[in-house]
C-alpha cells in the first residue's frame, strides 16, 4: 500500500503513467480534481492499492531483433543502433562496434496530453524481407525507417502526427504487434531419419588412431550410418497482401486495432484502425499477440491484467486504388489463470501458426503463456480449437451480435490446455523462428528450451533428427555473477542469441556439450547431420547462417584435437551432408540448365561454407577452400558476362545508342576477362609442373586441374570462355560512329587477349579434349557423385581420371614445342588466391592478410569488379564482412539510366560470397 499526501492543492498530480492502469470500476478523469475549499488546510490522504493498479511488463517490448540479412538492431542509450558478425581474421567472428540508426532526438512530445510523458523506444521489429524496420516508443508511436544497403542512405518511411492523444496510463501503447507476412511459397525442411550403426561407431573418438583416406562416403561405411532427408511444402498463413504492398499490425492498450500499410517498395506507411471497445472488450489489456491462419485471416489474443483472454478474428480486404478495410469477430472471453492456481502475473503471451501434421484439423493456433510470481515461471500451452456448436447459427451469431462483426459465425472456438510446467528460473522471453516451426523459452540465465513444431516424418525406418540438442548441442549458462539479461533475442538458425547489457551486446554460440572423453564415433557423424540439417534450412528460408558456420569450425576443431586421423574427413563429411541436406548434387545431368548452376542461391551458399570452414588464421586456405573460391569466381564471371552481353545486346530499334552505357559496360568487364585469361595461365602452369616433374605430380592436391574436371565447374568456365569470344566478337563490330571513349574501351579488351601468355586458341582446343573425355568417363563409372566429390572437395584426380590427366600434358607439350612458354615461368598469377600453398607452412605474417585483396606493390584489388583501387574524391570502400572482400560502392540512386541493367546491380547489398557489405570504417 502506499499513501500520498499532497499539502494544499490537488490541481497536479504526477501520474506513473509507464505502469499504472485503470482498476475495472475507476471512471477515467477527463480533467484536474480541485477539492472543497473548506479541505484546503487539511492534509488530503489518499491510498493507493498498487497491488491491483501497478501492472506487469507491458507486451511489444522487444528491445533487439535479428533479421534475416544478420543485421542486429537494439535500443541503446542515444538511440536504435544496428550491429554485424565479422570475420576479423578469416576465423575469429565478434559482433561489429554499433552504428546509431535512429537517433532518440526523432522523439517527440505529443501536443495534446493529460502528463508530462515519458517518452523513449520500447520495441523493435524487422519486416520479414528484412528492410524496414519498426520502432516503437511507449506511447504507442511507430517509426518505419528502410535502408537498402548499410551504405545506402536511411529513409523515413513513417512518422507519427505529433498531435497523437496520449493518457496518464499511455490507452495508445501498444502492447501487441507483427509484420504481416507477404505471400510466397513456403518450403519447410522435415526431420532428417538416420538408421543403422555397428560396432566401430561405439567407438571413442580419442581412440581412434588410424583411418584411410579417400571418398567422403567412407566415414559414414566406417560407422555402418545412413540418413535420409527431406523437405515440404507449406502453406501461407495469414492476410493475403497484394504483390509489393508492405504491412504490419498492432493493438493498443485501449484495444484499438491498428494496420499500417504500404502499396509499393519506398512508398509511406498509412494507417487504418478499428476500435474492437465496439465488441463490448472495454477492458484495457497487457499483452496482445497475433497468428496467421489457413484461411488468409488472422487470429488476435489479448490479455487484461484482470485475468481476462479475447480472441478476436481479424480479416483484412486489400484493394490497390483504396485503403484496406478491417473487420474484426470476437470469438470469446475466458479467465485465463495458471492451473495450479498460485497467485501469478502474465509476463509474456505468445500465438503461434499451426504448421505441424500432428495436431488436430480443428486446431488453428496455439498460445504459449508465461505467468511469474516470485518463486520462478510457469508455462502454460494451449490449443485453439474451432467447432461447429451444436445449436443453430442464428442464436449462436447473437452471442456476437454487435456491428463490426459478422453475423454468419457457424464455429466456435475454445482454448484446450496442453501442458503446464514450473521452472524456479525465470523466463524473460519466448518466441520461434522458422516459420514458427521451432519455438523456444530464454531464461535470464542464458539457457534457452527449445521445441520443434514442425512436420514429423510418418516413417519408423529411422530415428528422426531435427534440433542441435538432437546432437548434444545447448547453450552454456551465463557466469555467476554477471549482468542478467532482461531479453534474449535468438538469431534466425537458432545456433547463437545476443542479450544487452551495460557494455553494449554481448554474442553467445551454442556448444556441444558431450564430453570429450565421452564422444563417440556414432555422436561425431550425428553432430555433421545435425549441423547440415541446420545449415539446409538456412539455406532453404534464405536466412545468414554465419553462426551455424561458426558452430561448424568449432566441432571441427575440436574432432582435429580429439582424433588427428579424422581432421581431414570430418569436414568432406559436413560438406557431403550439407549437399544432400539440400538436395544438391554435383553429378549432374547433361540436360541440366546452365541458369540453375549460375543463379542457383544453394549452390552459392554451399559453396561460401566450404570456403569458410577451410579458412584458418591470417586468412590463408587450405585446398578444399580454394577450390569453392575458385567456384565462388567462375559462378560471378559467368554471370556478369551473360548479364552484360544480353544488355549490350537489347539494343532497341530506332533509338540512338548509348555510347555511355556501352563503355561503361565493356570497362566493366575487364577485370573479370582478366581472371578467366590468368586462370587459364595458371592451368598452364600447373600441366607445366606435371610435365616436369611426372606422373607422381597427379598424386598431390591440385585446384586448376579438379576444377576443368568436374562437370560442374568446368559448364561455368567454358560459358564463360563462350562470353569472351562474344565479347570480342562485338568489339570487331566498329560503328560508324564510335566515340573516341568507346574506342579506348575496346583497345583495353583486345590488348587483355593479346597479352596473355597462352593463346586462346590452345585452351579451347584443350578444354574440348577435357571434354569429350569425361563425357566417356561418366558413361562408365558408377560413383560418378564420389568422383565429382572428389574432384571439388578434395582437390585430388580420381583413379579414373588419371589417362585425361596425362593426355592434358601431352597436349600442352606439343604446344610447348611449337611456342615460346617463357613468359609463363614468370607470369604472376598470385592476385587470383589460389596457389597459395600454406599447408604445413607457417601462417603468413599479418601484412600479407587478406593475400587475395591486396596486390606484392600493397595495393587494394576490388573483388568483385576485378581491378585495383584507385581512391577518388568521394568515393566509399566496402568491405565484406565474411570474406573481408573490398569494393568500391556505388550508391544505386546517383540516377544513371543504365544502373539497374549493370551486373553490378545484382550485388549491391550483398557480397559475391554471400557475406553482407559493411562500411570500410567498421573495419574487418
């Protein structure tokens, strides 16, 4: 209890309006109190019960959010900042220092108010795309800023009216709020089944001292293990949003709904609203959440602090010439108290989408309650579950009768309690991830429970796998004594969270937890098809998956220390699962399109793993790392030329040419000639080396010679060697009125030809004697997937690959005698980062890091653009913050005709790699 007691005058009374709220008979004051005059000289005692007026944690208080691009955004002291995972070293990843987003000055008083208030960020939300981000403050506000790039400018999408009404108990906060989902495809990994296992799989790790080398499918036969995967397809739940409109939706305390809607990319955010008070709720809620359905609507839980559930059926009616309509069925009112009946607050309510083949027909959400007392949290689960009542709909649609609701309701809806827990460790936060297939409850400790919702194989032909806790990963608890988080976002992967505290955000991975001594050989193969599982659904929902990755280098680590033997097999196994998991598999079929290769995100996402778990300190890499660059490469040439040529091409009739769109593309292209021209030099240089030293050189770990072997890599180079001929082909074509610019720019293609130490024409005519030979091998080997696998993961020439081996040397030694080679011997091909050949060396000294950006002379080669960096007034570096690849950036608004048909267009937000682009003064 508390007593206030004002002297003389109640004419202003501060109201804590961040907490109060009105009990369920006190009449809201529509202005000041002056008592009698005869009370003045006597002391006003007045009680206060705040046991029943001071509420719990309002709902729409999440303070960071993770989105989809790995760009951490979080209430901080001067603002909303935004952070990164960066590779500083090619295999130390820390969170980037933070950059100020919006600053807390865009807050502004309203100018209509019964207090002074208190104003500052409460809530932030990235859209799905992960874009726009929402920021709300306490009093119920919403800013929407987008930024296209972290180099692009920041654009306003929404401000509120300063005019906004604000109470004494903030009735505008809101207390619930989601993006609505845009309607696409949704594509769900199901649990992989994994069957068998003898008695070398039993086996501890540290015992095992010898192991053959060879394919990566030798290590799962060692085991006696098998797996299957799979994946689904799912349906989209919620609002049907028309083609490039944006929305979101929220509640506020006073149960006013509200819908900001967009109806196009960069366009302002309106708002519509609909008073649900019409539906006879007048009470005022805590907590609100939201929940897709099947049926394109929406489901909306609100929670008063009196024990009171509403559930209410929103629909919204989209047009592109009109606002959006909203209309709202209330489907019941219920107490909603813990079961055990102990006295308890809400702190968190969530609703989740039903997505699961395990749950009823009938059920279309199901809600996750947190109710806390002093002695710890308890958990209650439940079910919403739609029937048909056994009266008529006529009287069951009077139950409901109001205006705004419809009257056609002929199902009822009803909560079915699931299961209730009790844990004395308080819960800070609940939510899911993935499609809300995955949910998980965050303790101020820092473990997280995590439950999958997703679709369960019917299959018994195998035990099914899903969770990193299916392979004994978790999180490890936070020191004792350390800062208590009081909300813990968990990335998009589920295999790290960051948690505020007073030195900014900390970042936490999760760890196996067997002990060493204990591991087998049986839990080492679980850990690789857990964590390819996890990388696949990453992959799959388009999602940065740098702390899976980081989980991957730490396992593999740790199997190096406990069986040296092991150290090169258990990565070719991770990249093998990581392949099937996503249903990727590089024996490929001749039919097969050359676009899926070129454009496929899977692919390019395989490959940057492969990339990054065989990068070590100093960023030196060891073969299997080179040879997914060198693919990583072949993937960005083909296309550039492909885009380049179809734009130069699309030449329209009747309109003059563009002489400036022209030389900019063909100056556009010669870095990335000059890599296809030095790749085929290096390739030389390696049938060089062979021809001197014999046929033991093929015994060795190569990375030219695999690459022009393997089907796929080698349809990628040969397309792009087809581009360059089309480029010089139209180079021949002279108009007639070709600019004195444009001329320079052709001379600078036919002189990189010219140039290069190995003529063209010899490397066609060896790649058709690659070709036709491995045609002839395919036809007559049966693992032509381990052969491939080979090839690209290893670095090593298959057995059956040796004869086309030795027919490229005799090849290149006829060529040799007719040719001079000694520009050759002494041609630097350095600058391309593949023959670096760091294994059993010690680690290059710091200034040689990273060796593929910077050039013997120091300087700085653009990675994606392929030529060196000369800094201009103006001009902004970017640096990739997965590869530390450095660009420079162009700002896609500088209102040039031809940027949005320019191949550079396709990587502005992110890197070639995958990896996101940050400012050069972030630093990597």
């Amino acid at each position: 209890m508390y007593q206030y007691a004002p002297s003389h005058n109640l004419d202003h009374i501060e109201w804590n309006h961040a907490h109060l709220i009105y009990p369920p008979n006190l009449a809201i004051p529509t202005s000041p109190v002056n008592p009698p005059a005869t009370q003045l000289n006597q002391p006003v005692q007045m009680t206060i019960d705040f046991d029943s007026i001071i509420a719990p944690k309002l709902g729409a208080r999440e303070s960071i959010s993770w989105n989809r691009n790995g760009i951490i955004a979080s209430i901080g002291d001067e603002g909303v900042e935004t952070n990164l995972l960066v590779c500083t070293d090619g295999q130390d990843w820390v969170l980037t220092k933070p950059t100020l987003y919006a600053p807390k000055s865009i807050l502004q008083p309203p100018t209509t108010s019964f207090v002074t208030p208190h104003r500052a960020f409460c809530h932030v939300e990235w859209s799905p795309s992960g874009s726009d981000l929402a920021i709300i403050d306490t009093l119920g506000s919403l800013y929407i800023y987008s930024q296209y790039t972290t180099l692009s400018p920041i654009t306003c999408l929404r401000k509120p009216p300063s005019e906004e009404l604000t109470t004494p108990i903030d009735l505008n906060a809101i207390v619930g709020f989601t993006w609505v989902a845009p309607e696409k495809p949704v594509i769900l990994t199901n649990p992989g089944l994994k069957a068998g296992g003898n008695e070398k799989s039993k086996q501890k790790l540290s015992d095992v001292k010898d192991f053959p080398t060879g394919q990566t499918s030798q290590l799962l036969g060692y085991s006696g293990i098998s797996v299957t995967y799979g994946v689904s397809q799912g349906l989209h739940l919620g609002p049907r949003i028309p083609q490039g409109f944006g929305a979101c939706i929220g509640v506020t305390r006073s149960q006013v709904l509200k819908l900001w809607t967009q109806n196009g990319p960069s366009q302002p955010y309106n708002l519509v609203k609909l008073s649900l008070n019409q539906l006879h709720s007048d009470d005022i809620i805590s907590h609100a959440s939201f929940a897709g359905t099947k049926d394109h609507k929406m489901l909306l839980a609100c929670y008063s602090p009196a024990g009171a559930i509403y559930l209410y059926r929103i629909e919204v009616e989209w047009s592109k010439e009109e606002e959006p309509k909203l209309r709202a069925t209330r489907l019941l009112k219920e107490t909603l108290m813990p079961q055990s009946g102990a006295p308890a607050r809400l702190t968190d309510l969530k609703l989740f989408s039903i997505r699961s083949n395990q749950v009823s027909s009938e059920t279309e959400a199901e809600m996750v309650c947190v109710f806390t007392d002093t002695k710890g949290a308890t958990t209650n689960r439940y079910e919403l579950q739609s029937h048909t009542p056994d009266l008529n709909s006529t009287f069951y649609s009077l139950g409901t009768n109001d205006s705004s609701a419809s009257s056609t309701t002929t199902h009822k809806t009803h909560i079915i309690s699931l299961v209730e827990t009790t844990t004395s460790n308080k819960i800070v936060n609940i939510g899911s991830q993935v499609y809300d297939s995955i949910f998980f409850a965050a303790h101020e400790d820092g473990i997280l429970n995590f439950r999958y919702r997703g679709n369960v194989s019917s299959s018994t032909k195998g035990t099914p796998f899903n969770m990193f806790s299916d392979a004994g990963y978790a999180f490890t608890p936070l020191p004792k004594g350390s800062d208590r988080p009081d909300y813990i976002c968990v990335s998009p992967t589920c295999a790290s969270y960051v948690y505020k505290t007073k030195d900014g955000l900390k970042l936490r991975i999760i760890d196996n937890k067997i002990p060493d001594a204990d591991l087998t050989v049986a839990q080492m193969v679980d850990s690789a098809f857990v964590l390819s599982l996890r990388h696949s659904v990453s992959c799959i929902s388009a999602v940065c998956n740098d702390d899976v990755m980081m989980v991957m280098r730490r396992e593999i680590q740790r199997v190096s220390k406990l069986a040296p033997a092991l150290e090169t097999q258990f990565p070719l196994l991770l990249l093998a699962e990581s392949h099937k998991a996503i249903n990727f598999s590089l024996d490929l079929k001749k039919d097969h399109q050359m676009d899926k290769i070129m454009i496929n995100p899977s692919l390019q996402r395989l490959l940057t793993m492969q990339t990054v778990i065989g990068t070590q300190h100093g960023w030196t890499r060891n073969v299997t790392s080179r040879l997914s660059w060198c693919f990583l490469n072949l993937r960005l040439v083909s296309f550039s030329l492909t885009f380049t040529l179809r734009a130069i091409g699309q030449q329209k009739p009747g309109v003059a040419p563009n002489h400036a769109m022209r030389i900019h593309y063909l100056m556009s292209l010669s870095g990335l000639k000059r890599w296809c021209l030095d790749f085929a030099a290096y390739l030389c240089q390696e049938l060089l080396a062979a021809s001197n030293e014999g046929p033991s050189y093929f015994q060795k770990q190569h990375v030219a010679l695999p690459m022009v072997m393997a089907r796929s890599s080698r349809m990628l180079l040969m397309y792009s060697w087809r581009g360059i001929r089309s480029l010089d082909t139209i180079l021949m074509q002279k108009p007639g009125t070709e600019t004195q610019e444009a001329g320079l720019a052709s001379q600078r293609q036919r002189e990189l030809s010219h140039f290069t130490p190995i003529s063209m024409t010899f490397f066609e005519q060896l790649f058709n004697v690659i070709d036709s030979h491995t045609k002839q091998v395919a036809e007559n080997v049966e693992d032509r997937l381990g052969l491939e696998q080979q090839l690209l993961f290893q670095g090593m020439i298959p057995q059956q690959f040796l004869p086309l081996a030795k027919r490229c040397v005799d090849e290149f030694d006829k060529f040799r005698k007719t040719n001079d080679l000694s520009p050759l011997y002494f041609y630097n091909v350095s600058w391309l980062g593949l023959d670096e050949h760091y294994d059993g060396r010690p680690a290059p000294t710091p200034a040689m890091a990273p060796y593929r950006n910077v050039t013997s002379t120091g300087l700085k080669i653009d990675c994606l653009r392929k030529f060196i960096i000369e800094r201009q007034e103006g001009s902004i570096l970017r640096v990739c913050q997965r590869c530390a690849g450095t660009s420079v950036f162009v700002d896609s608004s500088d209102g040039k005709q031809f940027t949005g048909t320019h191949w550079t267009f396709a990587f502005q937000r992110n890197c070639w790699c995958g990896g996101m682009w940050i400012p050069e003064s972030l630093g990597v």
